[in-house]
C-alpha cells in the first residue's frame, strides 16, 4: 500500500569520516560493512531471512535521491520499497529508485524482483561498482506508516554499471537491532 512522503528537511548524508558523533561498534559495523547487508541478515537469521515487498511504481523522485544520482529535480524513476525480514520480523526498510531512461536502457527488471533481494542481484554482478556509503537519521515521514519512528539509522549508496546507476537505501529497524544482542544467541 503507498505511503505519502511529506516535503520534509532532506537529511544530510554523511560518509564515515565526516561523522561527528560517535557511535557504537556495532552500529558502525552494520552502517559501514562493505559486504551484501542480504547475505548478512541471512547468517544472522540461520536462514530465515525472506524479502516483503512494500511499494514498487514509477513516480517521482525525492530531491534527495535525484542529486544522488545525478538526475534533475523531479525525475521519473522506478521506486522499489521491501521489508527485509529474518524469522519474519522486519528487521530493514529498504528503497531502492533508478532513473526511468537508465533502467530502460541498462537491461535490469526491477519491477520483476518481486520478494527476490536486490542487493544479492547487485553483488552477484561484478560489474556493478559501489560509492561510498552514506548514513542519516531517515527521516520517519519517508518510512511506511507502521514504522514511522524518529532517530533510526539509515544507509544508502550507489551502484554504477554501464550508464545504469541505482541508489540502495536501507533503514535499520529496531527489531535488527535486537536480534543482534549476544543475550538472544542462547534463546
């Protein structure tokens, strides 16, 4: 079901080294791992891991994300909105968008995913390249309604191939947070 993203303050993306608070190992550690966040919310959740689609339709893009990818303001593109989910919990939010012309011209189905994970497709393609990660508090007016909260960490980078440039946001829920205390290994 669609949400609707008020005009809000665009957040202020920040790589790594200009981060000014410090953060707790963890927090960085899942913010800034350079590996797929699917194949790691696998291991954690042995297996139980599985891809809820939210949203997925042409529409605009936010300013955000069209200067991310180099696009003018307001640029059509294709917005793909999932839980990714271990053991059944929504443990991130993720919105993946590209450039209507740049997918019609790069050769990739987004709106044929369906509960498959973009991220596994984008490292299992070594010809993708991946920017810098980039981190903010997400704003709680962009996520779905059932998860609006303030204060939560997300990251977002881009992957060139070939004229073809997607922008992979993800949002750490609370529930990730959670499964990933060394008290619930024994449970």
């Amino acid at each position: 079901m669609p949400h609707d993203i008020p005009l809000i303050t665009t957040p202020q993306w920040l790589t790594q080294s200009r981060l000014a608070t410090p953060l707790a190992p963890v927090t960085l550690d899942w913010l800034f791992d350079q590996g797929s966040l699917t194949r790691r919310l696998i291991q954690l959740s042995a297996d139980h891991f599985s891809v809820t689609p939210v949203l997925e339709s042409w529409q605009p893009l936010r300013d955000d994300e069209c200067a991310a990818l180099d696009l003018a303001p307001g640029s059509i593109g294709w917005v793909r909105e999932v839980y990714l989910r271990g053991h059944g919990e929504p443990w991130i939010f993720a919105r993946s968008v590209a450039a209507r012309a740049a997918l019609e011209q790069g050769g990739l189905h987004m709106d044929q995913l369906g509960s498959r994970s973009l991220g596994e497709l984008l490292f299992c393609d070594q010809a993708f390249s991946r920017q810098p990660i980039e981190v903010c508090h997400y704003p709680a007016a962009w996520l779905p309604t059932d998860h609006e909260t303030e204060g939560l960490w997300g990251r977002r980078s881009r992957f060139d191939r070939d004229g073809l440039s997607l922008l992979v946001a993800e949002v750490f829920l609370p529930a990730l947070w959670q499964a990933t205390e060394p008290s619930r290994e024994n449970d």
